[in-house]
C-alpha cells in the first residue's frame, strides 16, 4: 500500500484529479479536479480506497500512519477555513462521506455536522447568533451519528421529533423553536444511551474516529453488496472516505441546499434539472422529509446564487464533457459546490444528450458512443409502455411524480424480502413503499415498478430507478400507505397487498388492474447514435431467430445475420407435432421416414420464410438439438390425446415415453447423437433447408445458409452428420438443376470439441460457441437447478457472477479462447461466432472481441446492446494499445 494515505483538496489546493478514481473514489477525486478548476468547493481531504481494503482484511484495525495523516489533514481544513475542530470559540465541523470508484447512491454512509457536542453547539450559537441553528444542527449530528455509526436505527430519533411536533400542535420542522430544539438533543441523547448503553461521545477526534470506520465498514454492508451484485460492480477494493468542512443550508431564509443535473436525466432537455430546499441540509432533498421546489423557482429566491449555479453546470459539463450531478449548498447567500459525478439518466435521455452534444461541437461522434451512452441504456429503450394510451384513465386513481420512464404491471407488495419472495416465485409485483432506502434494494431490483408516497425527482426511488431503467411513480402524495393493513388508499379507493396495479413512470399515473403493455418505439435519434456506433465497430452482431417475424424484429434493429435458428421449436406449430410424434413411435426406418416426410412440407415453409426475411444476409439453422422425449406429452391427458391422434392405444404411448426417459437428458441422446443414430432426422432437415435455398435462388432471393451440427464431442461425429448432409445436398442440386453455396459447421459446447478444436477445424467450416452448455459442462451445474445456489454463490464471492449470466472468462472462456486458436491453426480463416445468451451481454461481447470472433448473436431486442458493446470493446482495445505504445515510446527513448 502507497505510504500516502490521505489526498487534500479545497481552494488553491488539489493532490489529486479526476483520473484517480481508483484509488480516491468518483466524490474524491471530482472534490480534487473542481477544486483545480477553480469552482468554490470547501476544504477537505480523502482517505484512500487502499485504506478501507487494508482496515476490512486487518481486524478493523487503521494501518500504520493514518491517525497522523488525518490529523493533518484535519489541520489543512482549519486553516483553509480559519476555524478550529472541538473549539467552542470558533468551531470547525466536517462531513464524514463514503465515494467508491462506481457511483453507488446511498448505499454506503455519510455523517453531517461532526465535531459538534455540548460546548461547540453554545459557540456556535453565540458566534452565528442563531440558536435555532445551532441546536438544529446538533439533533441532527446525533440522529446521523446513532443510525450510521452506532446501529441506532433512524425511525427512533423520527418517532421522538414527531412526539414532540404533536405535543408543540405543529407539523413541520421548521416550526420548532429553539428551545424545542434544545429539548429535542435532551431526547435524542437519551435515546442514544438506552440503546447503545453508552454516553453520547464528546470528543471531536473519537467522533470522526468512529464516523470513518463507519464508512469503512459500509463497504461490507448487505446493502452495499446487494447493490453491487445487482449492477454487477466489480473490481473494486474499497470505498474511499471524505472528510469535508460543512457549509450549512439550514442558517436560515438566506441558505439552502439542493441536487441538480446539468441536463434533465429523463428527457435529456438541455436545461438546468433538479430541485432545492430553504433552509435545510443535503439529505432533507433526498430523503423526501420535506418537498423541495423545482430548481428553476430558485433564481427567485436566490438569484446570484442561481446564475452562478447555471454558469458553474456549464462550466463543469463542458470539462468533463458529460452530463453531470450535482450537489451543493448556498450558506447565507454564497453558493458552495459539494460534488459533481456523470448523472446517471434514462435511456431515451442519454440518446438525445449524445445526439445533442455532438450537434454542439461539444464532443465527438467516438466519444459520444464511448463514454455517453451504456448498453444498458439501449436496453431501457425497449421497455413496454401501455398498450391503449387513453383506456386506462378511467381506472387512474392517483398521480405522482414521473420519476422514471416506462410502464409496468404487477401485484402490490409493501416489504422489500416480500418483492424478493414473491419474484422467486414466478410473479410479477409492484414494490410500493412510503419512501425507499437503500436497505430495500434487493426488492428494488425484484419488482417491475415501483411507487412511493413520499419523496422527489431526485429522491432515492427516483434516481435508483433511472439508473436501473425501471418505471417509478415517486411522491405520489394522492396516496395514504399502512404498512400494518398492508394495503393504500386515495380515500376512495383501497387496494390490499396482492391487487394488481399499472404504474406509468412516464405520466406518474397510477391505475387500478393489470393494464395490456406494447411493445416500444424507438425513436430518431435511436437511430442516429446507432449509425454512429457502427461506424467504430468490426465484429458483426447476428440474432438467434426462430421465425420470419422475429428475424424482421432483428433486422429492424440492426442485426446482419442470423447465428441461431433452432429448428426443434418450429414443430410444436399446428398440426405438425403430430409428424414428430409418428417419427418417434415409428418402429423401422421406413416408418419413420414416412413420418418425416409429413414434416418436410412444413420445414421447407419455415426455411423459405426465414431465408426471405434474411435476404442477402447469413442463416445459421441448428439441426435438431433436443431428446425426443420432450416432444412428448407425460401427462395422463395428453397421452390419452396423442393416442387417439396417432390411433394407438395408451399404452403404447406410457411404454414409449418410459423407454426415452433418461437420468439425465441434458447428457443424453441428444443433438448429433439423435442425427447419428437417426439419420432420416438430418436427411429432412437438410433437404428442407436445401430445397428452400434453391428456390428461393431462383427467384432472385440471395441466400447464405449455414448447417450447423449441435453437441458433437469428437470429429467423427460431425464428419458422420456433414457426410449425410453433403449427400443430401447433391440430391437436392441434381433434383433441381441448380446449386447453392453453403456451409457445414459445428457448434462447440462440450469442452471435448474445444480441446480437440484443431481436428474438428479441418472438417468444418465454422464454430458456433454454446456457452449455455459449454457453461454447465465446464463447471458441472445444471443451468436448470443452480437459481437454488447461484445466488448464494455470488453474494459470498465464491463466484463473482452467475456464469449463465456473464461468460466466465476464467474457466469457459479459457476453453472459447483454445477452441477458437486451435481452430484457426487448422484451418486459417475459420468463421468464429458465438450464439449462447452471453452474446447480449455486455462483458461478454467484449471477450468475443478480446478472443477475435466474427460475430456475437443473441435475441432480437439486445442486437441493438451487442452492437454498442462491440464497439465500445474495440475503442477500449484500440485506446489501451495506443497508450502501450505511448508508454513503450517513451520508455525506449528514456534508454537511448
């Protein structure tokens, strides 16, 4: 660990900047960098993420040094401000913030107005003149200080300020006197020391001493990691600490505080977003304890303050050239910046900030797609909206803040674990809270939607939600909540846990039932950003399609082929699951032929659809991939009914599904192992693909099929299938009078294949990764039955994500990045793609570009993600070689 543990910043003073986010965190080292350019950022000092690694991993204990450091830091603070901490006469209080490298809001801890105790809170209202003030800020150090550093939980502190409002016959806050204020710290104490047992603490330095540890420890915190898992934050050692000189919105009618975006963080409108609070601290804003005014009504009551405010939004989003969040606090009239970070914004917002930054000379098309936009973002676009824009108004039984875009349907819950539960379960549900907090995360991440009664634009509902791109109602005060009854009420209408509700982030309606959703339209600058994307990437992205409707979906939505088409889906259409079924009871070769000439009609049709839709552009078709037992019914009814179809009693039916049963079909017969030992299977298939290639050439129609061999675990199994296939093939052309040109590939998903992909390469024209099997064969989990564990595995870090999820690089990835240079050494320009459901995920994607694939497939609606996430990998790629390079330049003149 760096000997230097601790980084000043403040007027004149910056040890850091904005490219040490490792090892300050994102608060720290924007608190640096603003205070480099100059902007008004009180004094402070931050305790490296090293630290916080170091003091988890030795017993809660500080390293050697740092009780010196933060000393001194607390001496730069003192004298920047020309104040002293623990001194009655002239007080310094400071704010104790977490600031992890990724932005993770409200997940780990913060502690306003430290240093303040029985003797400072009467300096303080001597040297302001203001004991309002001055007690004010003391209940609130002790409230803080209890919930976040000694585990006194927050409700009882707000049970006490609510007894005594009842008690003065006042609602607000704000009409408590001073000395109901002086009161109010009495009972907070007291409460203090019934629940920890202990005097409340006096000393300045055993204050900050306890608050910092605090932090440290919040970085372990079940929510902190809960939040981790769900956003899938990685990497990461620690969360730094800040140690900041408190400026305070709460000195009266000439103060106050806010939260503001450089640019509204649900349209993407290039106006100053955000709201503000009289009188008040930081977290009055986002805890939704009082309702703040929008920021544009500001300028009325703070004017100087408010053009600063403006002038400073655009200084800093011009610097770090994004949109930006930002924090701070006005202190009798002078305006003090707390804290800027990239904003976190809605999908359709961060198309149209891109669009319009690059319209404003602002930032380039590359950076735009490189650091503007997120996969994820795309991946919002394509949320739901209702279906009948104007049926449900009838049923519109309150209105809230439209906190995040999009609408949802689901059954009411009002407990977080319950949301949990109830998703476990297969249900879809509404999270509905008076107001949430970051204990409720995990509920959070669980429901579809969520509504609170209480809270702002930029409470933590709302900015948890838009950066998760799911629907909120937030402040929807129209509403009555109680927990106990488990239920809400607008005062007419009432609607219990398990009712179903439709949510409109978009409009903040909230409707009575389960509203019919449609599918999103993406809209004009969807499609600018994304010419723009494809003008940086190499790697071509393909879909996984069954139909021709859902390969026109996935052309419409960019992609540039097809790398999956599984077959086995076309025959549960219609009739035609009767054809597989008389195949399957077949008792000879000719039977079964028969059978699946019944089938060729019907294959040839999909094909032809399919080919179509995809004109000019490659088909990769699996050939039949699953056991024959799945086409069959194991139902008493469904037997019953198969027999009277195919006119064979029930029995016959009960001995056949018997005889298919297998321990464990995932490893059974299956895939090629079904063409090996029934090759009439693949003979139909390949005519019907075949058939449907050559007519559709004759038209006119450009075709590129490829046949695709699924599960072969040996180079003799793919040699036996591609040698009926190729037989197939001269049929159909001497049939016809008429070829086409096509390929024979296999689909790599045993680790076998991969280890022997040299031998495999020579017969084969491409490689299809099927990470899905490829990932239960690698690490032995059944992907049906690892939910049980997955989860526990992940949250205890003995996996760092669920491998069905993220490809594991590690271990699978080793066997993709073998199979595919063994590959290429056998056969030099090898097709290599991958089709399993990593292909849409972001990560992933990148390692296909790492490993040097062709393409990525996935559904239809993440080709639009696998194309941003292609692009920014091979920006990532290009920008590392160009800085090895710079680095090995330097170094080698450094030696002449």
């Amino acid at each position: 660990m760096n000997s230097r543990l601790v980084y000043r910043f403040g007027p004149g003073i910056a040890d850091g900047d904005k490219s040490m986010k490792a090892l300050l965190g994102g608060k720290g080292s924007n608190l640096a960098e603003m205070s480099s350019i100059g902007l008004p950022v009180p004094p402070g000092f931050t305790i490296t993420t090293e630290v916080c690694k170091t003091y988890n991993e030795q017993g809660a204990n500080w390293p050697d040094g740092l009780a010196d450091q933060v000393r001194d830091g607390i001496a730069h603070v003192e004298q920047a401000m020309g104040l002293a901490f623990g001194d009655p006469k002239n007080p310094l209080l400071v704010s104790v913030r977490s600031g992890a490298a990724v932005s993770m809001p409200g997940m780990m801890d913060t502690v306003l107005n430290l240093g303040i105790n029985d003797k400072v809170v009467e300096g303080i209202a001597e040297k302001t003149g203001n004991q309002r003030f001055a007690y004010d800020a003391y209940r609130r150090f002790i409230d803080m200080f209890g919930d976040v550093v000694m585990g006194v939980h927050h409700a009882n502190f707000e049970h006490a300020i609510d007894t005594l409002k009842q008690e003065r016959g006042v609602s607000s806050d704000l009409e408590l006197s001073a000395d109901d204020l002086m009161i109010l710290v009495n009972r907070y104490k007291a409460i203090y020391r019934k629940k920890t047992g202990h005097m409340f603490p006096e000393d300045p330095f055993d204050q900050l001493t306890f608050a910092i540890n605090a932090v440290f420890e919040s970085w372990n915190s079940s929510r902190a990691k809960k939040y981790r898992t769900i956003n899938r934050i990685t990497g990461l050692i620690g969360t730094a600490v800040n140690v900041q000189a408190m400026v305070y919105g709460n000195m009266g009618e000439t103060s106050g505080t806010g939260v503001c975006f450089t640019r509204n963080p649900s349209t993407g409108e290039k106006k100053l977003y955000g709201e503000y609070l009289v009188n008040a601290q930081g977290e009055d804003v986002v805890a939704g304890i009082r309702t703040p005014a929008p920021i544009a009504e500001m300028a009325s009551k703070f004017e100087g303050p408010y053009h600063e405010l403006v002038e400073t939004a655009e200084r800093l989003e011009q610097h770090y050239q994004n949109m930006q969040d930002i924090e701070f606090t006005i202190q009798e009239g002078k305006l003090y910046m707390l804290q800027t970070r990239n904003g976190k914004r809605t999908g359709r917002a961060a198309l149209r900030i891109a669009a319009e930054m690059v319209d404003e000379g602002l930032v380039s098309r590359e950076t735009a797609v490189r650091d503007l936009v997120e996969p994820r973002h795309l991946d919002q676009m394509l949320h739901p909206q209702f279906k009948n824009v104007n049926g449900y108004r009838d049923r519109v039984m309150a209105t809230g803040l439209p906190a995040s875009p999009g609408a949802a349907v689901g059954q009411v819950v009002f407990d977080a674990d319950v949301a949990e539960d109830w998703r476990a379960d297969g249900k879809k549900v509404i999270l509905v809270r008076i107001e949430t907090s970051p204990e409720d995360v995990g509920g959070m991440d669980a429901a579809e939607g969520i509504l609170t009664s209480r809270g702002g634009m930029t409470s933590h509902a709302a900015v948890v939600a838009r950066g998760w791109g799911k629907p909120c109602v937030a402040g929807c005060d129209d509403i009555v909540i109680n927990y106990k009854t488990h239920s809400f009420t607008n005062g007419t209408v009432s609607v219990k846990e398990g009712d179903w509700i439709s949510i409109n982030g978009t409009t903040g309606e909230v409707v009575v039932g389960a509203e019919e959703l449609r599918e999103p339209s993406v809209g004009g600058n969807f499609s600018t950003f994304m010419s723009w994307v494809d003008e940086f990437r190499s790697m071509r992205v393909r879909t996984n399609a069954d139909t021709p409707d859902d390969a026109k979906k996935a052309i419409e939505l960019g992609a540039e082929g097809i790398g999956l088409c599984r077959t086995e889906h076309m025959f549960f259409e219609g009739d035609r699951i009767l054809n597989i079924r008389a195949m399957i009871l077949a008792e000879d070769p000719k039977e079964r032929r028969e059978a699946l000439r019944g089938l060729l009609p019907h294959q040839k049709a999909d094909f032809l659809g399919i080919f179509r839709a995809m004109a000019g552009k490659p088909v990769t078709i699996r050939l039949l991939d699953p056991p024959l037992h799945e086409f069959l019914p194991h139902d008493q009814k469904g037997q019953e009914q198969m027999a009277s179809d195919l006119g064979v009693s029930v029995d016959v039916i009960k001995a056949k599904v018997a005889a298919l049963d297998e321990i464990n079909p995932m490893l059974g017969h299956r895939g090629c192992r079904l063409g090996v030992t029934y090759p009439s299977i693949t003979r139909m298939q390949t005519r019907a693909i075949l058939e449907a290639a050559v007519e559709l050439a004759a038209e006119g129609v450009a075709v590129h099929p490829e046949i695709m061999v699924p599960l072969a675990g040996t180079v003799e199994e793919f040699v036996n299938q591609k040698a009926i296939v190729q037989s197939v093939a001269k049929e159909v052309f001497d049939e016809k009078g008429r070829s086409v040109d096509f390929l024979i590939g296999t689909m790599i998903e045993i680790p076998r294949a991969a280890l022997t992909a040299d031998a495999i390469a020579k017969e084969a024209d491409f490689f299809s990764f099927g990470t899905n099997d490829l990932t239960q064969l690698t690490y032995g989990y059944s992907r049906d039955d690892a939910g049980r564990f997955l989860p526990y595995y992940v949250s205890e870090k003995i996996l760092p994500n669920d491998p069905f999820q993220v490809l594991d690089r590690v271990g699978v990835g080793q066997l993709v990045k073998m199979g595919t240079e063994r590959g290429r050494g056998a056969r030099s320009g090898l097709k290599v793609g991958i089709c399993g459901e990593h292909g849409g995920e972001p990560s992933s994607v990148e390692f296909c570009y790492e490993v040097g694939m062709d393409y990525v497939s996935c559904s239809p609606f993440r080709v639009p993600i696998a194309r941003l996430a292609a692009a920014q990998a091979e920006m990532a790629a290009k920008r590392s070689n160009g800085q090895a390079n710079a680095t090995a330049a330097k170094e080698a003149a450094a030696s002449v």
